[in-house]
C-alpha cells in the first residue's frame, strides 16, 4: 500500500483525537481511533515534531519551538538531538525556558535551521549535531558582526545605523538599515491641507547580544526616534540570524508615548539601502501582489520593444539572468538601449484590507503611473540585479493596514527601499479619545455611563500613552536574482513563518498548564457533539473577523465583545460592548484549544491575539505601566485599568512555544506590577468605604482577578528563573500562604497587603464576597498550576472550598459560610470548577454536578443545549453592508467561558460524561 499524505494523516488526527506518530508519518500508516490509540509514552520517550502547517520551511532561515517535559523526566542539564525521518541529524541548539520546582526541565526552547528539509522529526536525549557553518557573533568598536556562514551582517551600537551592511561574500548586498518615522503636528479636519511633516530617525540607545550560536543568534537594539534634541517613540527591535541562512529575522516594538492631540504618525518604516552595480537591463524589481501573483520587470525592460533583442535576451530578463552582451544583440535595439526609460521607482500602497495599488515612475520629479493593483498584497518584494539584491517583506501586511512598500533610486547608483508599517499616504495615525466623556467629573456621573452604553468613562483615561505595537518583518541577501519559486517561497515565509510543533499527546502528556486538556477525543456521541460545537464556535469567531474586517494596524488580533441583533452587527461603537480587550479569557479559551487539537488555523488566531492583547490592550509606560484597559469603543478608551487585561496568563503559552523573546519581555515586566495599587485602586468607584486611600502597607487587594494576574507574573518569572526568580517565588508563597490562613479563605474577597512583605493581612472576622467575575480571568488555571508545583495543603484547601461551594445551592453556601454568595452568573463556565474539585476529592456527585451545571439552562449564562440551534443565518442586503451570516446568540463572553469549561470538563471528568 503506498504511503497515505501527511495532510490526511493529520486531518484523520484532528478527527479520531489520535496523536500522529513519528513512525506513521515515516511508514505512512493510518493513525487508529482513539479508543484503540497507542499506550501514553513514557517520560523519557521521544518527541514527535512537525510543520505547523504544510510545506516544511520553505525559504525561511529557521524554526524555534518549545517542548514541554513531564515533571523529573529530565535534569536542567539534558541535551537533546533532532532527526530527520530518514535519520539524519539536524543542527540544534537548545535552552531552558522553565524548570519544575525539583529542578527538572518543565519547558525547553529548540532552534533549528540547516537540515530541516523533511516533514518530520524526532528530538531526543543526546549530543546535538553541530551546525556545518555555525553563525557566530564578534564585536569590535562600535559594531557586532554576525556570520551565518553565508552573510555577514554588522549591527550598530550607537549612531542611527541598527544594520550598518549586509555582506554575501565579497558583495554588499545592503546598508544603513534604520527607522523612519514622520511626524505630523495637527490634523486637517477640513478641506485645508496644511499640517507640517517632520521626520524622526531611530537614534540607538543600546545594543545587546541575547543570544551567541551556534545554530541561532539574537541581537537586541533599542532606542528612540529623534530630531534635534526631541526624542520620543521608543523602539525595540530584535534581529534573529539562523546558522547557514542567507535572511535574518526583525522584531520591530514601538510604544506611544505622544500626546495624542499633537504627535500624529504620518509614517512609521523600516528603510535600506541597496548597492545597484549591474547595468540598468540586469536590474530586477519584484513587488509581490496576492496569493502567488508577482510583478516582474527590469529598471530597464527590452521586452515589447517595436524592434527584438532577440527571444533569448527577452527570456533572460524576465527571469532575472545575465543578460549576453548587447553586442550580441539586434543593432537596432543596442544602438537606441540610451532611449529606453528606466523605471527607479516603486509604491505599493494597502490602504485597507481590501486594496492595493500598484504604481511607478522614472525618477523624482516626473509623473507615476499606474501599474497594477489588486486585492491584499503579500507586502513583499525584492530589488537588486544579477550580482545579488535584497528581499524583503513584512508579515500581516494587508491585516495591519495602512502599509506601504517603496523602492527608491533603483535606477542609480543606490536603491532606497521602506517597508511602511504606517503608509505615509494614508490618514495620519490618529489616538485621540472618540469623545469627551460627557462632561462627567465625578464617579457617581462616570458611572452612568456604564447604565446606558457599558463602557466606564473618566477624563484622561482615555488616553493611548503607552500602548505598544509589534511588526514582523523577513530580509534575504540574495546572491543573484531569485528565480519565480523561489520567490514565492519567500514570500509564503513572510505571510506564514514555517513553526516546528510537538502534537498534542506530547503537550498533553507533560501536564503543563495544569493538566487542564487532553487531546481532542470524538469516541462517544456526547463528546463528538461537545467537539463539534467548540469547532463551531472557533470557526465562527475565525470568519467573522473577515466578514466585519476586524483589519487595521491597532485592531488586527482582538475581537468584538457582543452582536446587536438589531443591526446585524456587532456593537462596534456602543461602549464596552465594542472591542473585547481579552474579556473573559478568550485568550485561554484558543491556545487550551490549540494545545489539544494542533491545529495551525488555531495557533495563528491565537498568536495574532496575543500579539495584541499583550501589546495594544496594556500599557508598557507611564503611570498606568503594567495594567491593562476593559473592554470598549477604543481598545484604550474604558477608565477601568486592571491586572485582569495585562496578566502574564494570556502570553505564557505562546511563550513557552515558541520562545518569542517578545513575550517574555512583557511577562517580566510584571513581576513588580503588585506596585500599581499604589498608583490606581481597580476598585475606587465601587469600594463600600469612601475613606479607603492606598496604603504601601495595607493595599486592598482582590483574591480574584487581581491576584490571578499577579500570581501569573510572579509563577511565570519564577519557573524561568528570570532575574527577579527569588522575589517571585516568595511572593508567591507569602500570598498563597495567606489567602489560605483568611477565614473564609478565597471566599473572604480581599485582603490588605503589604508591599514590602509580599503577604496580606489576616482578617479577624468571616465575610463572604464573591463575585461571579473573580474566577473567570485566568485564577482556574493559576490555581490549578501553582497547587501542582507547591505542596501547600492549607491553599489546596481553600481553593477546593471555593469550587465546590460556587455552584452549590444558597441552601449549602450558608450552611458552610453563614451566608449565601447571593445571585451569580456565569454558571457553565464554573463549571469546570465542580470538574477539578470532582478530580481532586474523588467525588464523583461533582463530576456529575458538572457536566448539569454545564449543560442546564440559565438565563443569559453560555449556550446551554436547549437555547440555541447552533447555526447561523444567511444576510444579505439591505439588512447588511456585505453578505455574510450571523449567529445571534453568540457572544465573545459566552463562548470563552464554554470553551474553556468544555475542554477542561472533558481532560478532568470526560468519562463521566452522560451518555
């Protein structure tokens, strides 16, 4: 029987729940059901790594993925190899990114380039291969130089120069990499166009390498845009250069810190130049259009001439060759060659997701014409000649519009090429708060607001200082005009970064992340039917991003809170209905349904939503450094600044998955964000006691949605070992030690805590406080982790107390607390509490408790059985702007929590599922 497609093999996967094995993909045997899957492996077996998606790793330099372990499996100082299905070692190089507490390895980082040719791989203990040219880093004066063993690139310390050149053997292939941004006073709100540009250049502050070979390098830069003596818009970019590559990898971090009623962004870009040595015919410009679509020209075409070079020539250029000389050439085309235009400029403008333009002209000074234009570009292209060019593109280019792609001068002696990350021919980039807040000045007034339109407004607080932006950018220094395919592969590698995974057994077998998943399983009609709703649900979510163009350089990654049926549109523009802001986890509800399911479609959702969350939805500076913004209009706009958005809890996964350096920047920063209680107090419109004033010593600090976002710094810093590891830990601990010892424990609400103790004070009488929001910001899963690592019975208990009594009767919750937890919602979603309390205690009345709360009625709470039909419904016009669908009765909030609730049911209590 032949082999049957890895795409089936998965897709067959994806459908029984099976794991797909390293010898499946290697024989090209059928994976089993899953009632008849293999045996789990063992601790010390191998791990099976695939392609994310299809395709292997194409034209990009190389991978780096994370591997869970199980606890003790491996001491800090194991090694590991990779190999290929036929055998063959693959260059690796590896590091700890989390470590159990016995000191075991939890979570180890793999970088991998030269010699990733196949479809899978196996990584296992032993002596990785070295890399045949290893990329290695030198410093000297003001420069590091980087040697991938096939270009050399040498990064600045100071000046204004990040890349200074970019060498391929003897040959510059480009220089002065650097940061453009232009910069417009006012705004042109009539029919006046008179608002001044300035332009700012990124100005280096430092430069630091992260990381020193042998298979990958990672060198940071960071510093601000100035002119004269202004500096502002601070930037931190990563460059990534793999061992053998031809491309180095950007990271590119600006964080605002503008007033947003005068500093406007005209243009935001990254700009090098290009030496141009060959003659103008052996000069190639490819500017990428959708799909596999290319422009492909020459400065100077000799094709469509009224007289023929001759096929020959005509077919070499088009295919970017040396072209013969041209006095082998009809006369009557060399002899008139000074005739023939060159073209030295090019614009692609994406100013929306839905079209691009196309468009060149000669030189400065002289008309452009049009030259094309279509739907979403790929935001890649290359320019040079036949001695070598530049590739370049930048990733969610038509997503994160307005971009621009611009090659300059390509026609002289120096190509200039700009990859926008804001086009300077789009509207300037504007922050201000969409409305002045109705005049309210004080909290009762602010609070009407949220009666009337949900969103929570305060004057100032709508403000964008300090929201940051990530940009993904990809360079090859190319030795020769690349030929079609192989340009495509780039620019497939641009759009998709090929990323090396373990499956879903493997992530599940580590019980990582609190054991709270396991492989997507259909083997009974009652799990099949959960299965399909949660595929339901994903897709929807997935599609309506399309449909309503959730597009734009702000917005891509996040999704709207809740629908207007009315309208058949989600409230885009109705307070703290519009943007979601992570509101109930949706960021948990994707990545426990990635680690379960592998599926890519899954993994990049949820990496384009940590993206932004991380970045737009939090501020990095200021006074409000380290909290996060509530839903609304603006993702910055809501008055409501809390731990519960910026929690390191929605970035951990795909940290520990991909080791994105990013990433664990923002979870570092953290680890002292205990500290903004002092700064603004998440709960002073609503507290009962007018007096309270933060107190270093004695801050009211919530058990719920307050701890669960520090206890996620604070585990997160400490299992990596990071600088502040100790401080961490102990927090920790203290916090822990006493939420346990209060005497309700976490049904007591709050404490005071002291800042300098790390511990909260012990209250002298009972309360009972809950709130049904408490749980449901990341406090399941930060619980369930921290009870795995610590050994702490006193906390344990507390913590099980709290899910066995949330969905008890009120008849049972004052029997054991003196009083009820008065009217909750959010039943489904706590649901999964019944399930981990049921595992925990052995108490099989719980698990069936759960799956009731899970699946009965209750008004306004998740997608109970008897609601809804699970379908949409086709729109058209006049009811919609464009035809699409609805499914009315979903909501951002619902769906969340009955993902989460539905996967952690089914990992905890699935075989006790009725029916």
């Amino acid at each position: 029987m032949p082999p049957i497609p890895r795409r089936d093999l998965l897709k067959a996967a994806a459908v029984t729940g099976a794991a797909v094995p390293f010898s499946w993909l290697l024989a090209g045997n059928a994976p089993k059901a899953a009632a008849d899957s293999p045996a789990r492996k063992s601790a010390d077996e191998p791990v099976d790594i695939t392609w994310l998606e299809d395709g292997g790793l194409g034209a990009a330099a190389g991978s780096t993925f994370g591997v869970p372990w199980p606890k003790g499996a491996h001491p800090g100082d194991r090694t590991f190899t990779l190999t290929t299905a036929d055998g063959k070692e693959v260059p690796l190089q590896t590091w700890a990114t989390a470590y159990w507490p016995d000191g075991s390895l939890k979570w180890t980082a793999h970088a991998a380039g030269e010699g990733l040719t196949g479809s899978a791989y196996r990584l296992t203990t032993g002596k990785p291969a070295a890399p045949a040219k290893k990329v290695t880093v030198s410093e000297s004066g003001g420069g590091i130089t980087v040697d991938t063993g096939v270009i050399k690139a040498v990064i600045g310390k100071d000046g204004k120069k990040l890349v200074r050149t970019v060498t391929r053997g003897s040959t510059e292939i480009a220089r002065d990499g650097r940061l453009v941004l232009l910069r417009q006073g006012g705004l042109d709100d009539g029919d006046q166009g008179s608002a001044a540009w300035e332009r700012f250049d990124g100005e280096i502050s430092g430069t630091e390498v992260e990381q020193r070979g042998p298979v990958r390098v990672v060198v940071r830069i960071d510093g601000t845009h100035r002119k004269g003596r202004r500096g502002w818009l601070p930037f931190s970019v990563r460059l990534y250069f793999y061992a053998g590559a031809d491309s180095f990898r950007m990271v590119h971090t600006i964080t605002y810190d503008g007033d947003q009623n005068k500093d406007f962004i005209r243009g935001l870009g990254v700009r090098f130049s290009v030496p141009m040595r060959d003659e103008a015919y052996d000069r190639h410009i490819r500017i990428a259009g959708e799909g596999k679509g290319f422009l492909t020209e020459a400065v100077k075409g000799v094709t469509g001439l009224r007289r023929d070079p001759g096929a020959g020539v005509r077919t070499a250029q088009v295919k970017g060759e040396k072209l013969p000389d041209p006095a082998t050439w009809d006369q009557r085309v060399t002899s008139r060659l000074h005739l023939i235009p060159t073209w030295g400029d090019y614009t692609l403008s994406q100013l929306s997701a839905d079209g691009f333009t196309l468009r060149k002209r000669t030189k400065p000074g002289h008309g452009w014409i049009a030259a094309g234009g279509g739907r979403r570009a790929n935001g890649f292209g290359y320019v040079g000649g036949v001695s070598g060019g530049l590739s370049f593109g930048l990733r969610d280019f038509w997503e994160k519009f307005p971009a621009q792609l611009d090659i300059r001068g390509a026609a002289g002696d120096e190509a200039e090429v700009t990859l926008w990350l804001w086009s300077p021919e789009a509207q300037p980039m504007d922050l201000r708060f969409y409305h002045d807040g109705l005049g309210q000045d004080s909290y009762p007034e602010q609070l009407e607001g949220l009666q009337i339109t949900y969103e929570d407004y305060e004057p100032d607080f709508g403000t964008p200082y300090g929201i940051a932006r990530t940009s993904e950018l990809t360079f090859w220094a190319n030795a020769a005009t690349p030929d079609a395919d192989t340009l495509v592969r780039q620019a497939a590698a641009v759009r998709t970064p090929p990323q090396l995974a373990a499956g879903p057994a493997d992530l599940a077998r580590a019980k990582v992340f609190g054991g709270l998943f396991a492989p997507v399983d259909r083997s009974t009609p009652a799990k099949a039917k959960i299965e399909n709703r949660l595929d339901f649900l994903f897709d929807y979510h997935k599609g309506q991003v399309e449909q309503r163009r959730w597009y734009g350089f702000w917005d891509y990654g996040d999704i709207m809170h809740t629908y207007d049926g009315d309208r058949h549109q989600w409230r885009y523009d109705v307070g703290g209905y519009a943007w979601d802001n992570s509101e109930l986890s949706p960021d948990l509800w994707l990545w426990l349904a990635y680690l379960r399911s592998g599926r890519s479609d899954i993994f990049r959702f949820a990496e384009t939503m940590t993206r932004h969350t991380g970045e737009v939805d939090a501020y990095h500076l200021g006074t409000w450094a380290g909290l996060g913004t509530r839903h609304g209009v603006q993702h910055f706009a809501d008055s409501a600044k809390q731990q519960r958005i910026s929690t390191a809890l929605y970035r951990r996964y795909y940290y520990f998955l991909t080791a994105d350096e990013r990433v664990g920047d923002i979870m570092h920063a953290l680890v002292d964000s205990d500290e903004t209680f002092l700064v603004l107090d998440p709960q002073r419109k609503v507290r009962e006691d007018p007096d309270y004033e933060p107190d270093p010593h004695a801050l009211s600090i919530g058990f719920g949605t307050d701890w669960s976002g520090l206890a996620g710094a604070w585990l997160t810093e400490w299992e990596r070992r990071g600088p502040k590891a100790k401080k961490a830990e102990a927090r920790l601990r203290s916090t822990m030690e006493t939420i346990a010892a209060q005497p309700n424990g976490f049904v007591q609400g709050s404490g005071l805590y002291d800042l300098d103790t790390g511990r909260y004070a012990i209250d002298d009488e009972p309360k009972v406080s809950v709130s049904h929001l408490s749980a449901v910001f990341g406090l399941v899963e930060v619980c369930a982790e921290v009870i795995d690592l610590i050994d702490m019975p006193q906390f344990k208990e507390a913590w099980l107390d709290y899910c066995r009594y949330f969905n008890a009767t009120k008849a049972e919750q004052k029997a054991r607390y003196g009083a009820d937890f008065g009217s909750l919602i959010l039943v489904q979603g706590h649901s999964r509490l019944d399930a981990y309390a049921a595992v925990q205690l052995k108490d099989d009345e719980l698990a069936a408790r759960a799956w009731r709360k899970f699946t009965e009625y209750h008004e306004g709470d998740g997608y109970p059985d008897t609601t809804t039909s699970w379908k949409t419904v086709e729109l058209e016009g006049p009811d919609v702007l464009e035809p699409g669908v609805e499914a009315a009765w979903v909501s951002t909030n619902a769906t969340a929590q009955y993902g989460l609730a539905a996967i952690q049911n089914l990992a905890l209590v699935g075989d006790k599922l009725p029916g």
